[in-house]
C-alpha cells in the first residue's frame, strides 16, 4: 500500500482566521471534556468498558446543552473524530 500526501499552506484573512481559532478552540474543549467524562467513569469504575462513538455522540447532545458553542457548527466540532 503506497501512502501519499499533499502539502498546502493557506492564508486566511483576518476575519477567517478568527473562525479557525474559534473552531479550533471548541474542538478543543470538546475533546478534552469527552477526555475528562471517560478518565472521570473509569476512576469511578475500574471495570467499565469506554463509551463508543454512538455513545460519545448522545453525550455531546447533553454537553451543547449545558454549554453554548459560541458559533461553532456541529459539524466542524464532529469532524475532528
């Protein structure tokens, strides 16, 4: 199997770049607060099994409920997976 990659470099202006960061940054939160559920279910039960896709997917419905992803799309916060 040959693996192949393609180098791009892009150059948002001001206001994309703002957009990016944004999303970046959301992607970020979400992944480290999905992070922390997993580490904090494991500390509380040893024997748990990690929760899969489709249950990580019903626990960021309850996250965006409790917390407003200031403009992000849920899609681009999903893309990351």
């Amino acid at each position: 199997m040959v693996l192949k990659a393609v180098k791009m470099r892009i150059y948002p202006n001001s206001e994309q770049r703002d957009r990016l960061m944004q999303t970046f940054g959301c992607a970020r939160f979400v992944w480290n607060q999905m992070l922390n559920m997993q580490i904090e279910r494991r500390k509380n039960n040893p024997d748990a099994k990690f929760v899969n896709a489709f249950g990580m997917n019903n626990l960021l419905k309850r996250l965006e409920r409790r917390i407003s992803l200031v403009e992000a799309s849920r899609i681009n916060i999903l893309a990351k997976r």
